[in-house]
C-alpha cells in the first residue's frame, strides 16, 4: 500500500510542493495581477493572507495525510473512523480527487500549447515574425482540434510515464532534476531580460506600492490567489503529505513552500515583463501574454529563438511538475482500494482526463458556441468545468481546514506540529476561523456570473454549514 513509502531525502516533499505550486498561473497570472493592482499593495494583502489561510490550511492539508499515511480518500475514510465524525467529512478526498481529475484535463490542453512554441522556437519559425503573424498563428493552434489534440495526448502520456514508474523511481527522481533545472532556466531568462528588455520598467510595474490602484476586487484576487497558489483543496498535497517525513518539520515546509511559490512568481514577472516593456509591448493580454505577445518580443531580440525556446521548456516542465500532483491523488486511490499496480491505475486516471479533456480542445473550436453548456450555463465545456473545480477546490480547502482544526485532538496536533503552545493556538485560531471565513468569500467570488438571489442563498447556507460542521466537530475534539 502507498501509505507504507515515505520520501528517500526530508526535501522531497518541498520539492514536490513547489513543483505543484508553481504552474502555468505562477509565470504570467500572479504578475499581471499585481501590476494591475497596486504592485507592492497587492504583494502585502497577498503575503498577509498567505500567512493567515493559506500556510495553516496548506499545514491543515499536508498534517491529515502525514496522519493518514494514504490517499485523500482512503485517509479520510480512516480518519473519520479513528476519529468517530461523520462519514460525510470523506467528501473532502472525493472533492480533491475531483478537482484533481478536472483540472488535469484542461491543464493538458493548455500546457500543451507550450509545447507547440517550443518547436516554433526552436526551430527559428518566428524569427522576425510581426504580431498579425504571431496573433493569426496563435488564432490557427485554437482553431485546430487535431493538433491541440496531439499536444494534449503528448503531454499528458509523459506526465503519466513519471508517476508511472511510482514514488521514488518516478515522481521523486523527476522532481529532483526537474526543479532545479526550472530554477536554473528562470534564472538564464531573467538575466536575458535584464540585458535586453527593460527591468527597471518591470520592477515599477510590479514593485511600486500603489494603495490607490487596490480596489476591492484587487483584494479578493489577492485572497483567491493565495489560496490557490499552493494548490489547496485538490488533493495533491495531502497526497504528497502522505510520504512525508515524520520527522521534517510542518510549519518550516510550509513557509517554505509559500516564500518560493511567490519568489518563483516574482523572478518570472521580471524577467517576463522586462522583455514585454522592452519591446513596447502591452501587459494587459491574459493568456495571450505567455502565447502571443512573449512570441512576438523574443522574435525581434538577439537569440532571441534559442532563449524562447528555452523559456518555453521552463513553461513545459512547470506545467509537468503540477500535473504529475494532479494525477497521484486519484492514482494512488485506486492502487489502495483495488489493489491495482501503479501503471494500471495511472493509465485508468490519465485515459479518463484525457478523454475529458477532449472537451476542452473543441471547446476553442468546433464547439466554440451553440452547445448545451452554452445554453444552460452561459459558457464553453472548458468555463464550466474551469468553474467546477473553482467551486471544489474552496470548498475541500474549507472542510479541511474545519475538519483539522475541531476533530483533530490537541496532543496528536502539537506531536505532528513538533512546536510550542504558542503557534499551536495561533494556528488553531486562524484554522477554525479566520481561514474558513477567508475561503468562504473566495468561495463565493468563483460564482460571480451566477445571477440575483442565487448568490445571497449560497452564502447563507454556506455560513450555516460551516457553523453547523465545526458546532458537531467540536462535540468530538
């Protein structure tokens, strides 16, 4: 059983967590954000609520798998049993497990488009290529099924190849040159950027503390983006945390992980947006920054194909490092529950994404609009199964918070925290409450489009549930 493997070195789980924390978001979402709201002003709020949510639940997540020693869903089925709650606390690794699934559909597709400007870079394809080429080539990958399709069944096969070959063999040993290369390739391209592009326009774009430019919806993006940022609520670190060292230190790991998810973030806004403002090109273009307009920057810049290329193998193995985190929840499920051997249950889970990933692909095309998602949810197949897992996530990030903070006992908290009272009771306060009441409002802002009363009853019933949940684990703390 996977319960029975622990991480070979005490920095592997970090390892691991990092790579499951820094994604495709990390390299354009998290900059753009905080350009756009008040640079150091968004960085503060964002730092803060790391602090005060996303570490305690990120230590909440990562402290129920060390104690379970299994899966999401099989280590809730043991916890609720040793623990005499609810059999409804197990939803917690269902919901991790669908998101898990979820995402990795669509990160596929997406992440596969990286693989497409890999080969466009490196084969010198847009070297002096203007932005119409650049945007109508970007325009052809999106309108092609076929070949988003082999992209997507590319990369998500690699991925399955790692976790594939288990915890030490494959996902261990892959991280552990994966990372470090990652770290080494940010670095070449910041410099690059430095040399080439204008940094000191990038460190004002990001840096300056603009409290004016921080509205309030800058606010909920800086809460929504600490939580999500370390890949709360889908299962992946509580997965991770069932190989966990008993004797590495839960708080210590945790503030690493955050301090180089963000510092990770910040290096690829720099160097990104040195090359953008050195350029003279627009900031403000979504996706479209990362696949049309660092394209168009690097296509006029000495080396300029060679360095692109190589920035987009960083993309590339970002993207791997969170999706092989996506898969281990699920499969490491169905090796606990039915004794499959890793590959068998890997290919069961990556086949499926895969398939539903399909939905994503026409998504961009053949059923761009005219669906039944369209009709009855005002949205492609990919924005609503985007919206799903921004419902699961919040909403698994929650639970876990109120299951660890009222059902877990004080003695097995304090041995697993290895600690003093002290940060015991700190974290114990912002766990019960100040992390659940963040969360709900992050809860609440995934479904904006969702009209009139709707909104107001989900959030009363939401505040009910989660009074009613901690009131009935407080009567078994």
């Amino acid at each position: 059983m996977s319960g029975h493997n622990v991480w070979t070195h005490k920095g592997t789980f970090l390892l691991a967590a990092v790579g499951s924390a820094v994604g495709l978001g990390n390299l354009w979402r998290f900059p753009y954000l905080t350009g756009e709201n008040g640079g150091g002003a968004f960085i503060l709020i964002y730092a803060l609520t790391i602090f005060a949510v996303g570490i305690p639940i990120f230590i909440a997540e990562t402290m129920l798998g060390r104690t379970s020693r299994q899966s999401p869903i099989m280590g809730m089925r043991h916890l609720t049993k040793t623990h005499k709650t609810s059999r409804a606390w197990e939803s917690i690794g269902w919901l991790g497990a669908a998101a898990a699934f979820l995402i990795l559909s669509f990160y596929s597709v997406i992440a596969g488009w990286a693989l497409h400007y890999t080969w466009l870079m490196l084969t010198g394809s847009l070297v002096g290529a203007d932005a119409t080429t650049i945007s109508a080539g970007f325009v052809a990958l999106l309108a092609s099924p076929g070949l988003m399709t082999l992209y997507h069944t590319l990369f998500i096969a690699f991925s399955a190849l790692i976790v594939g070959l288990g915890i030490h063999k494959g996902i261990e040993s892959g991280l552990r040159i994966m990372m470090p290369a990652l770290f080494a390739i940010l670095i070449v391209v910041l410099i690059y950027g430095v040399i080439n592009g204008d940094v000191g326009a990038a460190a004002n774009f990001l840096f300056t503390f603009n409290i004016a430019d921080l509205s309030l919806e800058g606010w909920l993006q800086a809460m929504g983006q600490s939580f999500f940022t370390l890949s709360l609520g889908m299962g992946a670190i509580m997965a991770y945390g069932a190989y966990m060292s008993s004797e590495a230190s839960l708080t210590r790991t945790a503030i690493a992980v955050a301090f180089v998810d963000t510092a990770i973030a910040m290096v690829a806004g720099l160097a990104i947006f040195s090359l953008v403002f050195g350029a003279g090109l627009e900031t403000d273009q979504g996706p479209g920054l990362m696949f049309v307009t660092l394209p168009l920057a690097f296509a006029d810049m000495p080396f300029g194909a060679l360095v692109g290329g190589v920035f987009f193998i960083l993309v590339l193995g970002a993207a791997i490092s969170s999706s092989i985190s996506l898969i281990e929840p699920v499969a490491a499920f169905l090796v606990e529950r039915f004794d499959m051997t890793r590959p068998q249950a890997v290919t069961i889970m990556v086949v499926a994404a895969w398939a539903m990933g399909l939905l994503t692909v026409v998504s961009f095309n053949v059923w761009a609009e005219g669906t039944i998602f369209h009709a009855l949810f005002e949205r492609s197949a990919f924005e609503f199964i985007e919206l799903l897992t921004n419902i699961f996530m919040p909403l698994g990030g929650l639970m876990i918070a109120l299951f660890a903070g009222w059902a877990l006992t004080q003695s097995e908290v304090m041995k697993e925290l290895g600690t003093n009272i002290t940060w015991f009771k700190t974290w114990r306060l912002l766990v019960r409450f100040v992390g659940p009441a963040a969360v709900s409002f992050v809860f609440l802002r995934t479904i904006p489009q969702v009209e009139g009363y709707v909104v107001p009853t989900l959030g009363a019933l939401l505040i009910v549930g989660v009074f009613a949940l901690s009131q009935r684990l407080r009567k078994s703390a």
